[in-house]
C-alpha cells in the first residue's frame, strides 16, 4: 500500500503529521526553496521529539540538504553532517538547469556511494522539470542509493500531471521499483490527486502545500487537510 509522507518544518507540525496518520516525517524548510534544509538543531530537536514517542509502529524521517548545487565534495559534506542527526533517510536534490539537457552527474554519484555503503539511506530527488539521462536510475542504484523520489523544482502549482502522462509516470515507477529501489511521488499534489497516484502506485506520496492552509507551502500545517488525504488512501 503506498504510504502517506507529510513534511514538516517544527516539532509542532511533526506531532501533527503523527496525529493525523503520516508514515513518513520530512524535514524541510519550504522557504528556503524546492529542498529547504532545517537547521540541524531543528532536524536533531524533531528526531528526538518522535523518538521518544510511544508509537504503534516506527515512522521514517526523512530530511533534506537543501537546494544544493552538484558539486560533489559539497553533497558529500552536506549528507554527513545530516546523517549524523539520526534521521532515517537523506534526501538529494539532483538539480540541473532548464532546457540545457541531461548532465553528468557521476561525479557526486562516486562521491556519494562511500556514504550510502556506510548504511546511510539516500534518496534522489528528480524534478519533473528536468531532462534526465535514461540511464541515470541505475548509475542511481549503482551508487547504494535506497530509492528515487520525482517531485518539481518549481513550486507553482503544478504537478507531474503538466509534463508527463500517467502511462509515463507509471513507467518510471515500474523502472525505479524494479532495481529495487523505493519510489516516492510529490510536488504540489493535493487531495484531488489521489485516485491517479494510487493508480501509479508509488511507495509513498509526498505533502506540503496540498496540506496546509491556503494551499500555501509555506503556511502551517492543516491537519483536516492531512486527515481527508489519510481516510481515502
């Protein structure tokens, strides 16, 4: 069953996400763009907060890096330093430019396998907007990555719909699932989104905007918003 993943910027809004039903926790500072990273003693403040929760069952935190630029030794710091508060799942921004075609990210990839080898779980965030290698999910995979997440770089109201077709974006999941890597779905989805995402299948569907109040992704947090979503997936 694909999983519900609500991202929060504060302990308030992670103990909301909790009460309405996430199963993921993300870490993110929408303010600070597509990936916003949290300061590191927000990140550590969050993880000890759900850690010493009494749940049912473990939720994944996930967190951010921020809207980095592909400059190999800066990842590779940047994904210590986060792992190193305890979250479960790092994520990766693999940012480009638009309209200037597929880029060679190998070079972070090699910079990067060292850490996911270590045991640290990475995911790779690809932006709808961007042109890709095809190759790129395995030379992903080849790296140690854990999974591969699509979601957009511009955060203005559209979604994987504006640029591909379901058919598409079914494919891509079936790529991305059959390497063995965990694939996630977000960027700008909302409640009217979930019969097509369930038809993709996702393991998990991310939220901001779609959950908060005004649909802005840089509101709080509306969990009747997050409740609707929770009951019909």
């Amino acid at each position: 069953m694909t999983q519900l993943l609500i991202s929060v910027t504060s302990v308030k809004e992670a103990q909301i996400a909790l009460q309405c039903g996430a199963d993921f926790i993300d870490l993110k500072d929408p303010k600070q763009g597509a990936l916003g990273a949290l300061p590191l003693e927000v990140v550590t403040d969050i993880v000890t907060f759900i850690g010493g929760k009494d749940l049912p069952e473990k939720k994944v935190i996930s967190a951010t890096v921020g809207d980095l630029a592909m400059e190999p030794a800066l990842l590779q710091q940047q994904v210590l330093t986060l792992s190193k508060t305890k979250v479960d799942i790092v994520k990766i921004g693999f940012f480009g430019e638009l309209n200037a075609g597929a880029i060679n990210y190998q070079p972070c990839l090699d910079a990067l396998r060292p850490i996911a080898e270590s045991g640290v779980m990475l995911i790779a965030v690809l932006f709808v907007e961007y042109e890709y290698a095809e190759d790129l999910v395995s030379a992903i995979k080849g790296a140690g990555f854990y999974g591969v997440m699509l979601d957009t770089a511009e955060k203005n109201g559209t979604t994987f719909l504006n640029y591909f077709s379901v058919d598409e974006i079914k494919s891509v999941a079936k790529s991305v699932q059959s390497q063995g890597l965990l694939f996630g779905l977000a960027g700008s989805l909302n409640l009217q989104h979930i019969g097509v995402i369930k038809e993709i299948a996702p393991d998990y569907m991310g939220f901001r905007g779609g959950v908060c109040a005004n649909n802005n992704r840089k509101s709080e947090l509306d969990p009747d918003k997050i409740r609707a979503i929770r009951k019909v997936i």
